[in-house]
C-alpha cells in the first residue's frame, strides 16, 4: 500500500459510525461496508438488541465482515460517545433550536486536523426520524447533506456521503501537501458531559438560567463545544463553577441567619 493510502488508513481508524436506532439490520450491513472501504475503524449501534447478524453480513459483504463481528452494542448514547473528543450529527431537519448545518464538504475542513490525536464519532439517526434535539446535543457540529428537493437520504447513503467526504479530504490534503497541523488531544465527551452538567447547576445556582427554557445553556453548550475544550480547560471551568456554588451557598447562609 503506498504511504499515503498507509497514512489516510491509519487516520480514518481514528472515525467510528454511530447509528441510533437503526430500523433495518441491511442499512447496518451497508454501512459497514462502506466504513470499511474508506477505513473507518469502528461500528457503533444506539439500541436495546443487536440488529439480525446474518441479514447484516450479507449486505455488508467479506469486506465489512469484521466490522459486523466486532460490532457494539450500546443502550445509552452518552455512555458510547464519553471516548470521542469531537462529534458530527446529521440532520435534514432545521429549526430555530438546530440552525443551519454547514455541508460534509465545509464540515471535514474542521474533522482532518482532529484525526491525529483525537477520537472522532459520526453520528446518524434512524431512518424514520433522524436524529432528536436530545441526541443532536452532544454533537459538536451539526451537517447537512444538500439536495435538490427531496432532503430524505437512506441511512447507507448518508454513511457513504460523509464517510466518503472525509475520506477524500484526507486524500486531497496529503496528495496536495496541505495537511493541517493536528489539534492537540481534546477533553472527551464524558468530562465535557460532566462540565456541562456542573455549568448548568452553578448558572442556577446564581440565578443565570431559570425555569425550563434551555435557550441559554444549549448556546453555551454550542459555544463550549465549538472551542475544542483541553482536559485541563475543563478542569479549569469545573473549578470556577464549583467557586461560584461555594459562594452562592455562603451568600444564601448569610441572608438565612
């Protein structure tokens, strides 16, 4: 294989595919053929049971066989991308609380420089719905695919079309010389989950955010996760709600006595 097909495959195993909810054990099988023919090193389902083995295999062919044995099996989606530093959802739908999502094309730009060091999960939803605001939080950056009219792609072209994407930036990047200079490791879901959790309780705490609106924290969390937060940044901001509850709770003391 020459060295840069060597370089493109060892990045790439950094990407996985994370399916929620898929309806068709086939789609399943597709996209781990398609994952395997661009390299991608990892096939994640978001469900309670594992999909039909043998339909699975069969559309995913000898070349995705691995994949399909090698399969996870997860219930929680939290739980399955607490590893991943950085991760694109997939969304046809737009709305006042999902913005504009930025295409494949423009979004592989921000994704080639993570590769190096850092876990990358690509996140599609089930074929009847897509993917939920709640599953559309921990999503870094949100893409959409564009089309002519009809915006409903099947779940393995979906797969195909950003895996292909970043399959070829990589490509373009290392055949035109240009390839970016790799991010340092980011903080991974599970801490950036965890700060997420302590900046909501100390922004209450204060007063900042109020009832059930959550206008405000998903900004903040669109605005957090966009930075590429280090471990240490995080254990910084952690730091900083904690004080800000520690106050609170002397200032409330204070009033109370």
């Amino acid at each position: 294989m020459p060295p840069i097909h060597e370089k493109v495959r060892k990045l790439m195993a950094n990407a996985a595919i994370v399916l929620v909810g898929p309806k068709f054990a086939e789609n399943v099988g597709a996209a781990a053929r398609i994952a395997a023919n661009m390299g991608i090193g990892r096939l994640i389902i978001i469900a309670e049971q594992m999909p039909d083995r043998e339909k699975m295999r069969a559309m995913a062919t000898a070349k995705g066989a691995r994949l399909i044995d090698e399969l996870e099996l997860n219930p929680d989606l939290a739980l399955a991308l607490a590893p991943f530093a950085w991760v694109l959802g997939t969304s046809a739908r737009q709305g006042r609380k999902r913005g504009l999502g930025d295409s494949p094309r423009q979004i592989t730009d921000e994704i080639v420089p993570l590769l190096d060091k850092n876990r990358v999960a690509l996140l599609f939803g089930p074929e009847d719905r897509g993917l939920s605001n709640e599953e559309l939080k921990f999503c870094n950056r949100i893409t959409t695919i564009p089309t002519a009219d009809f915006s409903s792609l099947n779940l393995a072209q979906a797969v195909a079309i950003l895996c292909h994407e970043l399959h070829y930036r990589l490509l373009e990047a290392l055949w035109g010389k240009t390839m970016p200079k790799a991010l340092p490791k980011q903080g991974d879901k599970g801490e950036l989950e965890a700060m997420f959790a302590h900046v909501e309780e100390a922004l209450r705490g204060i007063g900042f955010l109020k009832g059930e609106d959550d206008y405000w924290m998903k900004s903040i969390r669109d605005f957090l996760s966009r930075i590429g937060l280090k471990s240490k940044e995080i254990k910084i901001v952690r730091g900083i709600c904690r004080q800000l509850l520690w106050r609170e709770g002397k200032d409330r003391i204070s009033k109370d006595s």
